[in-house]
C-alpha cells in the first residue's frame, strides 16, 4: 500500500488508541505468535497505555505519541523496541490521526514486522540507547521548536497584545502558564516563546501530561535507575533532557495530584532525583505549561493543586477562541488553502461566498485547528477552483442548520422572477393534488377561477398534463 509516497508492502498489526494514549483496538497477525498468545494479548491491553504495554518506547520518537501530539500523520521506517513481556519487535509504522470535529481523538497505527527474531535480538543489544536521548541538541531536529512568532496570524488586537506580552517575558526564568481551548495554538505560542529567549539553541521537550499513564508518569519526569522497579532502565527523565532549555508540560491539569506536590518542589528547589535514585542533580530548566480548560475552575474541582497554580501562574496568557476573534478566518482562508495546495498539489483558489457566510456563522469548537483541518479535507477533494458546500464535512452544515438547496443557487435573479417562478410552482401543486381540477385548484390557491386560467396562459401550464 502507498500513502503520500510512503510503501508497505504488507500489513500485520493495527493498533488503535484514544486521545489520551489508551488502546481501544489491537489486533497483530504474524506467525511468530500463536493465535492464543495474540488472542490473551488482546483482552488483556485494552484500555491500558499504549506506554504501559511498551514501557521502553521513547515518548520523542514514538509514531503513536507524535501523532497524538500534532494531529499529522507519523511514518517511521525502522523501529526496534520490546513489550512488557519481554518480546521483541522491529516494525515499519504508518499512523493517521483520527480527527473529529477539528479535534484530535484518537490515533490508528498499521505496522509491518521487517525482521527476524535474531536479527531484532543483535538490533537491540546495538541500539540501547535509541530510546534515551543522551544530547542535548540534535541536527534532525528532535527536542527542538520550529514555531516562531512569525508564524502566529492575527489581525485581533488582544492576540497581537498577548504576542508582545510573550516576548517581554521570553527571556525571564519565571513559569508561564498558557490556557485557552483546544485548537488555539497554545504550543504555537510556547515554541515562540522559547525561540525568541536566550535558551533557544537548546533543548525544546514537550509533553502532554494527559498521554501518559499514571504509573509511568514519575519515571517519564524525573528519570529512573535500573533496578528500581520492574523493567526500570538507568534513564535521564524530561527535566534532565531539558536541562538549559524549556520543559512544556501541557494538560498540566491531568497530571497526577501527588505528582503535582513532587513538581512544585522541583519548581522551588531546582532539584530533581531519578527514582531508586540516592543522588541529586541540579537542574536549570525554564518551565512553561497549559491548560485548555479554565484554570481557577480547575483547582475549584481538585484537578490542579491550588499551591502548584500559583507557582505556575506568575505569568498568565490566555488564547481567545476563533469565535471570539471571527476577523482572523480571513487571514487563515488563503494560509490553509496555500499550504494544502503545495503540499498535495492542488489548485484551489479560494472559497465560494456561501462557504464564506458559513464559517463566519459557524461556533469554531475546535477552532483554528478545526479549521485547518477542514480546509484540508476539501482539498483532497477538489482539484481546483473554488471549495462549495458540498466539499466541507456534513457535520458543519448540520451544526448550522444550513438549506444546502438554497446556498447552492449561484446568483440571485430578480425580484420579479423570483416571484413568478414561485408562483408557477404554487399552481403546478396545486394542479397535481387536484389532478387537474381547475375549480379545486384555484380554492387551494385562494383565487377566482379566472384568474388561474389567466396565469395557467401566462405561465403555459397545461391542466391536461396534471390530470
């Protein structure tokens, strides 16, 4: 199979989670394990993490939590990697986000087994270290940010205030705390803020706290010693593989609560310690983090620890929906269609007026993202001229109760002939519910007699036709 130049030539394993990183479906067909293994497996992986069940995958390399986290399709060519039974794996993945409504919820994987049993067993004890990042910089771009505030698009005047509120701070140690609802370009907004500071030649690592499972959710931050618990390699966590630069932790409101206490103390102390660890080690890490929900309501529920919020909150920015700044979708129209058109090869020039009256009307849910996606979606279905109501999702025109019967009318002719194209479709009905009587007819309508057989001349409407 082939997608966007990408070849597999066979398929034997789909895997599919949630948003949040849970598996939902798991099926492999390969002759190394029997049917009842595979069968057992299944029942006893789902609903647990997809990083619980392959403890050993890097979170920065893993295609699952790529995709996940930028809602784009992940190819990787050569994996090699064991599950929590020890078993090992090497694969070709292709995975695809499952997007609803403009949001990302879920993910599908379909991977390919390329290599031997031995030959996997030789390409572990030469890769120990693939899933551990032991650099700080990379050239390939890994723990790096590629947003700038270039990139940001607005025309709204409290966005451009919240862009030069970002940049005063860039350079301060302080924690920032980013929150607004999904889709606004949050990660968009922390990437700029750390390209813009004096950390921006080192490393970027992101997270989103809401991925990962609780019982791997220390280890993943603070790092672990071999021996510590089951399966624990000797491994740096987030803070240490940010060390110099920006750790982003995002849905910072997921994290576990007892978690959330070890956080605040890293946060006044600048120490961390690798679980099963006796050693200390400094760390000197910028911390930023985010929310799409409001973050007083969630420390009124109990989400965010009420001490762990006003540590993170010495410097708020708060995102403003796409409904709430309508202006920007002129801006963000051309952007999409350009970016699609080169990437796909297409050549859409623009949307027609009644696409335009719908996105303006429309409550943007899943908002800039939303919007990204749906431009996209019509792309692939159009290669050129203008994108019309037929080419957006069906859920749009059903959420804005729009007549596609009338919108797609191409221009409007005038008054009178509307009119008199009304009224001769008035009459045929009326001809046809009395098959042709033109005394009934004409009480339907609410006219003397004569007068319908003046406007059957008008209009050349034949009574013979409907009996």
């Amino acid at each position: 199979m082939s997608f966007n130049g990408v070849d597999m030539e066979s398929v034997d394993a789909i895997l599919i989670v949630d948003r949040s990183g849970n598996i939902v479906y798991s099926v492999r067909y390969n002759p190394r394990f029997d049917n009842s293994s595979v069968q057992n497996d299944f029942a006893d992986i789902i609903n647990k993490s997809f990083l619980e069940i392959y403890p050993e995958l890097d979170i920065e390399e893993s295609t699952i939590m790529n995709c996940l986290k930028y809602g784009t399709p992940q190819y990787l060519e050569n994996q090699i990697f064991r599950d929590n039974k020890g078993r090992v794996y090497n694969t070709q993945n292709l995975t695809l986000p499952i997007i609803k409504r403009g949001k990302i919820s879920g993910a599908i994987e379909i991977s390919r087994d390329i290599t031997k049993v031995n030959e996997m067993n030789e390409g572990l004890k030469t890769r120990k270290t693939i899933h551990i990042p032991v650099t700080k910089k990379t050239d390939n771009g890994k723990n790096t940010a590629k947003y700038t505030f270039d990139d940001i698009i607005t025309k709204n005047e409290e966005m451009k205030c919240n862009i030069e509120k970002a940049k005063m701070i860039a350079n301060s140690t302080s924690p920032v705390l980013v929150y607004g609802e999904t889709g606004t370009g949050k990660e968009l907004f922390v990437q700029s803020i750390h390209n813009y500071s004096k950390r921006h030649n080192e490393p970027f690592i992101a997270q989103n706290c809401a991925a990962l499972p609780e019982n791997l959710f220390e280890s993943i931050l603070f790092g672990s010693v071999k021996g510590s618990f089951t399966g624990a390699l000797d491994r740096p966590g987030l803070f240490e593989l940010a060390d110099g630069g920006t750790l982003f932790l995002d849905e910072i409101n997921s994290m576990p609560n007892g978690l959330q206490a070890k956080l605040l103390r890293v946060l006044q102390d600048g120490v961390i310690r690798r679980i099963g660890d006796s050693k200390a080690r400094k760390i000197n890490v910028r911390i930023i983090t985010a929310m799409n929900k409001d973050p007083i309501k969630s420390v009124k529920r109990g989400d965010l620890r009420e001490d762990l919020f006003y540590r993170l909150n010495v410097v708020s920015i708060k995102l403003l929906p796409l409904r709430k700044r309508k202006e920007d979708i002129s801006l963000y129209i051309p952007y999409f269609i350009d970016k699609y058109n080169k990437k796909l090869g297409k050549n859409v020039s623009g949307i027609s007026k009644e696409v335009k009256d719908l996105f303006y009307k429309y409550h943007w849910p899943g908002n800039v993202r939303e919007l990204q996606h749906m431009i996209e979606s019509s792309i692939n279905i159009l290669n050129s001229g203008n994108i019309q109501l037929k080419h957006l999702p069906i859920y749009l025109i059903e959420n804005t109760n729009v007549d596609t019967a009338d919108t797609d009318i191409k221009e409007t002719r005038p008054l009178k002939q509307e009119i008199e194209s009304l009224e001769k479709q008035l009459i045929i009905n009326a001809l046809k519910k009395t098959s042709g009587a033109i005394t009934d007819a004409a009480d339907i309508l609410g006219i003397p007699r004569q007068t319908l057989h003046y406007k059957m001349k008008k209009y050349s409407i034949r009574r013979n036709t409907y009996k």
